[in-house]
C-alpha cells in the first residue's frame, strides 16, 4: 500500500495539481478544501504526508498545523506548506518539513515529495 498524502488546499486547480505530483512520487493522495473537512479527516487518520495551505476556509492552516503538532499520532507526519504569504510561512518555519512559495511547480512538489517518502 501506497503512503498517503493528504492535500490541503481551497484552490481546485492547484489541488488538481498537488494530487498528481503526488501520485506521481508514489502516494496514494486525497484532496481536502476546506479547514473543517481536513480537521476531520485527520482526526482518523494519520497520513504520511500533509501540503496544506495557510489560507483555507472554516480553519486556517496554521490551526491545522498547531493540531497535526499537538497529536501524538501524527508526530511522524510531514507537513510542506504551500503559500503566497511568505511572512506568516517564516513563522511556521520550524514546525514544518518545507515551505513552497507558491505558485508550486508540478515537477518541484514531485520531486521534494519523493525524498520525503518512507
């Protein structure tokens, strides 16, 4: 079975996109678009892999990374973020595996995703 990614990102397209690097680097991927939705799904799950945006409806991302760093089940997980905001992604710096600017590359995300593979 594949490591699974969840996307976290409102923009359809680009949630599109990150999907397909992801498959791409040999992750099963699932997109989510709001905060709400993706606070629950990783209430009962513990993904591989998390891009998330920092601007999403319902929760923010930094919420959701304040949780995926508060929960033990997930202390394992990787989090890049994706953001056009660069000063509140500098806050987060220490918290996550890596920042992209956006606009994110297929080939760049692809690529930074398979060397974070288990």
């Amino acid at each position: 079975m594949n490591p699974l990614a969840l996307i976290i990102e409102d923009d359809e397209d680009m949630g599109m996109i990150f999907a397909a690097a992801m498959r791409k680097a040999g992750y099963e991927s699932e997109v989510i678009a709001d905060g709400q939705s993706a606070m629950n799904r990783l209430a009962e799950s513990a993904p591989d892999i998390v891009v998330l945006d920092l601007h999403l409806p319902k929760i923010s991302g930094p919420e959701i990374l304040k949780y995926i760093r508060g929960d033990e089940r997930l202390q394992q997980t990787k989090v890049i973020i994706t953001t056009a905001d660069p000063h509140l992604a500098d806050t987060l710096r220490k918290d996550v595996s890596f920042v992209l600017d956006k606009p994110v590359s297929f080939k760049q995300l692809s690529i930074l995703s398979e060397r974070l593979r288990p």
